[in-house]
C-alpha cells in the first residue's frame, strides 16, 4: 500500500508473527550467542523476513514503512475497543475495533468500510486505507463549520472529554530518552561493535596499550555523543513548551481556559488587541492580519477575510 504523507510517499507493508519463525528466531538467538539480533536490529529488512510472515492490513500486528528515500522503521499496530474517531463530517463516532500505529509522532488510523455510517457509493473493501487525523479533518464540509460558527454554542462537555481522549491536550511533548538507553543504543551501533571485537582480539593478542588507548577513545566519543543527543533533546523540550490563556464558546458561554486544553472543533474568539495563536484554526468570521514569518519567511504581515473558502465555493479543508 502507497500513502502520500506531507512531502513523503510511503510505502506500507503489513507483517504478523508466526509461531514457527518465532521458536526459529529465539533458537538462533541462543546458538549465535545474541549476535542474531543485533544484526537484525541494523537490517530491518531482513527482521521482518527472520521473524514474521506477510499478511493483510486486516490481522496485521506490525507495519513495515519504507519512505522515498529507502528509510525503513518497523511498528507494532496498536488496538482499542470501543473507541471514538473523528469522521469526515467533523464529529466523533464511536467504533468497535480501532487500530492505529504511530511514525515520526503521527497516529496513522485504519479506515474501512465500517467507519461509514452507511455504505457510500463507490466504498468498498479494497477502499480501506490508513489516515491521519489530520487527513480526515481535511475533508470536513466547509459549510458544517460555518453552521458550528453561526451556531455560536461551541463543544459541550461530553464532546470535550471524548476529543480530549482521543486527541490529548494541545501541547508537544518532547520525551528526554533515559541515558542507559541512549548508552546502549550508541554502543550497539556497528563501529562500536566492531571496536569491542578489536579490543578483545588485541588484548588476547597481548596488544594492552594500544587496546587500552583505543578503549579510552572510544568511550570517551561515545560520552560526547550521548552528551550531544541529550543537550539537543533538552533545548527542543524547552523551545516547543509554550502555553497561553485562549477565550472559547463552549455550551453557549464564553470561557477562558489554557492553550493546552483546546480541542479540535473549539470556536475560538480573537481578542481586539491580539494573541500568539497555539493551534491551526480556520477564520470563519472577522478579519485579521497575521504575521506568519516564523511559518512562511514572509516578511511582511498579510491579511486573512472570514469565509474565504466558502466564498470560493470550496467543499473542504483540503482545498487550495
């Protein structure tokens, strides 16, 4: 399966585990000493091949992804039951079984014939496909935002809390990797390996300095490297924590709440003086200028009119 993701084309391939490749795998794990998974670990390619069998997206536990540019990852998919998904028209549907496996931090949701209400025209099985919500978002009607909008009445609690589970809190989250895992991970990349290989040669080969001299260099590269990593974790963590108080309709009132707690399908109000925006939105009503030179490079603030895309007879989001 090909799906086209911002400037990528991905190529999707759908895996499961099978009990014979499975005893196969840790028996070879013993007799090779751990060596098998280290290479299978540098060659993801060849894991999926030692310890899985290919299968359809239906029954699929694993997602072999190949990108443009020949990167390949491995993830597992993940389930739910009883899960509410947002659909095409901009509410949230509750399904019985709700897969999803996660790449480069997006959730990419399996999409069937079930996820309709009713079989449309032109759906059929062959149809299913993975999506983002941000995909699915894309597609929602112009003219049921504009209703939401003239409605003036916003989410109501319930709504709130189910968007909240399935969305999480606006807010990005950069996770500081523990510093054994960053350790390991730099140790068992192949030149490291390969130095351990060396060392030991040369100390049964009763080469001690030169061995010993090499095991201080190397630890001392990996230190900087893991050093390195963890500063620039570090620095992104504290550049993206931005939060703000936002003014919203929800239930028909009025509200100000944080930034953090928005939720897909908030009406937000401008305020006269202006505000740093914390989410993408669509200008429904009003007009504003918005300096987007941290986005765009423009220089210049430019002008944005409420119901543009409306007044361009656009049916979606998607429309450009």
């Amino acid at each position: 399966m090909t799906l086209e993701s911002g400037d990528h084309t991905l190529t999707l391939f759908a895996y499961r585990t099978g009990p014979f490749k499975t005893v196969l795998y840790y028996m070879l794990t013993v007799l090779t000493f751990g060596i098998l998974p280290l290479v299978l670990h540098w060659k993801q390619k060849w894991n999926v091949k030692v310890r899985m069998v290919p299968c359809n997206f239906e029954s699929a536990e694993y997602i072999f992804i190949v990108d443009n540019h020949n990167s390949t990852e491995l993830q597992p998919v993940l389930r739910k039951t009883d899960a509410m998904i947002p659909t095409e028209n901009g509410e949230m549907k509750k399904v019985a079984d709700f897969r999803w496996f996660v790449y480069r931090k997006l959730e990419y949701i399996w999409i069937d014939d079930t996820y309709y209400e009713e079989k449309k025209d032109g759906v059929s099985d062959d149809d299913s496909c993975w999506k983002t919500s941000f995909d699915i978002a894309n597609r929602i009607p112009c003219r049921s935002l504009l209703a939401v909008s003239e409605a003036n009445f916003g989410l109501t609690s319930s709504e709130i809390s189910r968007r909240l589970e399935f969305y999480g809190r606006n807010e990005i989250v950069v996770q500081l990797r523990p510093i054994i895992y960053l350790l390991f991970m730099e140790v068992i990349t192949p030149f490291y390996v390969f130095q351990i290989f060396s060392v030991t040669v040369w100390y049964n080969d009763e080469y001690a300095y030169y061995a010993s001299l090499i095991v201080c260099l190397s630890l001392g590269s990996i230190v900087m490297d893991v050093y390195q990593i963890r500063t620039q974790e570090t620095r992104l963590r504290s550049m993206v924590h931005s939060a703000e108080n936002v003014e919203v309709i929800r239930e028909g009132n009025e509200m100000t709440i944080g930034s953090d707690q928005l939720v897909p399908g908030d009406i937000l109000l401008i305020p006269p003086h202006g505000c740093l925006m914390q989410c993408d939105s669509v200008l429904m009503n009003g007009t504003v200028i918005v300096n987007e030179s941290v986005l765009t490079g423009e220089s210049v603030p430019i002008t944005k009119v409420g119901n543009a895309l409306l007044e361009n007879n656009a049916y979606s989001l998607s429309y450009r």
